[in-house]
C-alpha cells in the first residue's frame, strides 16, 4: 500500500493511512485509533497494530517521504565528482550501463528483500541470538527499572522459555556411548545388563538423581546440565575412568543396600507406630462403652427406685385418703343420731354433697393415677432398653 500510494500522482500521508485503515479494518490485529481509545486521531492521522507486546499507534506524517530513497540525478552526479574517494566510488557511474532515472526507489520493499535474504542465510545455519533488553527509558547508563525490564521479559516470552528449557531433557547421550566403552571393565553383575540399565546405574553411580533424567528406546536424556559427567566419561582415557567408575559404584552399591535396610527399619517403625496408636484408640474406646454400661445401668436402677417411691407414696395418699372418709363417715353418723328432723335433713343434704365432692375427687385422682401408671410404664420400658443397649455395646 506505501508503494503504491508513493507512486501515486497526488497522494499524501492522509490518503495513505486511510488506505491502511480501509484495507485492514477487518483484521484482527489492525485497529482504527477510535478503536483503540485514541479518540483525539483521526483515520487520516494515525493506524493501530496490535503486536504481542501491545498496541502501538503509527503516526502516519512522514511515511511517504521516508520510504522513497531516490536521489536526484544531479545530486548524484555531484557525488560521484566528489573530491572523497569513497563517496565518489560509491556513485560512479555505471560503465556501459542506461542513464538513471528519477524513479521512485522504495525504502521498505529494499528492507523486506533484505530480510528475506537474511531469513534465507539464518535457515541455512544454527544461528543463536541474544536477547536485548532496554534497562530505561532515559538512555542512560548503569540505571535499571524493574517493572520496565520485568515487563519486556514477560511480553518477549523469555519466562516461558526459560521454563520450558528446565521441564524438557536437552543432554542425550546414546547407550552405546557409555555401554560399548565400559562394559568389559565393570563388575559381572553390571556387565549382565542390558545398555540401558547399565547406562542408568553408571549415572546413579555418578550421583545423578533419578529425577534428573529419562530413559528412552537408544538413548538417555538429561536435564539441563545434569549430563555433564557422562558427557566426560565418553571422553576421559580409560585408564583414568575406570578404577574411579568402578569405586563409584561399589560405594553407589554400599548406599543402595543401607538405602534398603533403612527401608525396612522405617517401615517397621511406622507399622509399631501404627499398631501402638490403634491400640491406644481401642483402649479409650472400651473404656468409654465401660463407662456408658455403667451410666445406663444406674439410670436404670434409679428410675426403678423412682417408681417404687411413687407407687409407694400413692398408696399412702390413698390410705389416708380412705380413713378421713371413714372418720367423716363416723361423726357424719353421731351428729344425725342427736339431731332433730329439719337438722337431720340439712345434715344429709350436707353429706351428700360431701360425698358428691369427693366422689370428683377420687375420679379425678384415678385419673392422675392412670396417666402416672401410664408413664410409669413407659419409663420401665426405656430403662429396659438402655440397660439392653448397654449390655450389647459393651466389648
């Protein structure tokens, strides 16, 4: 599009920006400056590219002019009469060739062949590259800002390749290597495996953790710099490797068999340790059920006692009961024996309500008596039932 609109009659930089914004309004990582909060920039001011690290906004005035790199004929041919000898053999005239024009000579298609050419060298080597990090923003010397240099580090995505490079196995070493070279100088009982667990208890031997590396179909692979002493044994003169390999593994077997006994004493430490703590538990159990039996027993015994002290004090209330009647009875007879006709009358006008009262009376005491037996039973039956429960809890 800058070429395009570089060759055209009468463009400018508004008409290119809104070239930019009207061609790639739909994609997903051009935005409009509306679009991007950047209300005060007008399409024909400026355009959006949401690159990884974040949007940033091109200002659109200049474009134009610095993407034509052409030079002005007789500005050229005042060069190449230049009294500087590299300037003037920079533009001398091409022997045999057509006259230059001033045509239009694009900055960024001369930046986009040169690097695809560079593209093309880089993908015909291993090139490594290092990672270049602004410390400010002021330029200046021995000054860093964390949260500046912090923040470059995530949107570059070095956090993300560090930890991929700590997860992943990059040492790999073939079994070959190491098996082909010392098998014949170990114990019998190394030289029985096969290379791939000999490979593994030469690294074991070495003090390589288990969880450093990882067997695979041919080879062993390590994580990062935790393959180094394998990598020197492949080299070393065997002379020099061999009675050091085979201490190493003679002391690598000595920790594999106290590994193994420690095992073993630890396990039996936590099996007692077990058993001693469940039978602690089951000691606070038992007593516990012992002493609910013995609870629930004299709850029963106690609400027998109960009922036999109520049974006991209903039976004196009726006796006394009935002895008043039989007094009342008594002095109920004396005193009509001695009166006369109306006074006989009033008498057992008086005794008979008397004995309508206490005829209520007992109806009402018979019926407190059955709501007592009632409750009485009830009570049998549940101390019945935990005198039961607590003789089937117990151990």
């Amino acid at each position: 599009i800058l070429d395009t609109q570089c060759r055209t009659p009468k463009a400018t930089d508004e008409t290119f920006s809104v070239a930019v914004n009207k061609e790639h309004k739909k994609n997903d990582f051009f935005l409009v400056p509306r679009q991007a909060g950047l209300r005060k920039l007008k399409e024909e001011e400026a355009f959006v590219v949401r690159h990884f690290a974040g949007n940033v906004c091109y200002m659109s005035s200049g474009f134009m002019d610095k993407n034509n790199d052409t030079l002005h004929p007789d500005m050229e041919a005042a060069l190449s009469t230049s009294s500087n000898g590299v300037i003037a053999a920079i533009f001398k005239p091409v022997a045999g060739g057509k006259k230059k024009n001033a045509s239009f000579n694009s900055v960024g298609r001369r930046f986009i062949n040169d690097l695809d050419a560079l593209m093309t060298d880089l993908n015909a080597t291993h090139a490594h590259f290092v990672r270049c990090i602004k410390p400010n923003l002021e330029l200046k010397p021995m000054t860093f800002v964390s949260t500046l240099v912090l923040n470059q580090l995530r949107c570059s995505g070095t956090f993300d390749a560090v930890q991929l490079i700590n997860s992943s196995y990059p040492t790999r070493i073939p079994y070959t290597d190491i098996y082909g070279r010392y098998r014949e100088h170990m114990p019998d009982f190394v030289q029985a495996l096969d290379p791939a667990l000999f490979t593994e208890a030469i690294a074991l031997a070495c003090d390589v953790d288990e969880a450093e590396f990882q067997l695979g179909n041919t080879k062993i692979f390590f994580r990062p710099g935790k393959g180094a002493v394998l990598e020197e044994l492949k080299d070393k003169d065997l002379s020099e490797v061999v009675p050091v390999l085979k201490k190493k593994i003679e002391d690598w077997l000595r920790r594999k068999k106290a590994k193994e006994l420690l095992k073993q004493q630890l396990a039996r430490y936590f099996v007692r340790k077990l058993y001693l703590r469940k039978r602690s538990k089951a000691t606070v159990i038992a007593q516990h059920v012992r002493g609910r039996k013995l609870r629930v027993e004299a709850m029963a015994e106690l609400q027998l006692l109960r009922l036999q002290y109520e049974s006991m004090r209903r039976a004196a209330e009726d006796a006394a009961r009935a002895k008043a009647k039989e007094e009342a009875a008594e002095k109920a007879a004396k005193a009509m024996a001695g009166a006369d006709e109306s006074e006989r009358a009033r008498l057992e006008a008086d005794a008979a309500a008397a004995a309508a009262k206490l005829k209520e009376e007992e109806a009402m005491v018979q019926k407190q008596r059955e709501l007592a037996d009632k409750k009485a039973k009830q009570s049998i039956d549940v101390a019945a039932k935990l005198k039961v429960a607590g003789a089937g809890s117990a151990p």
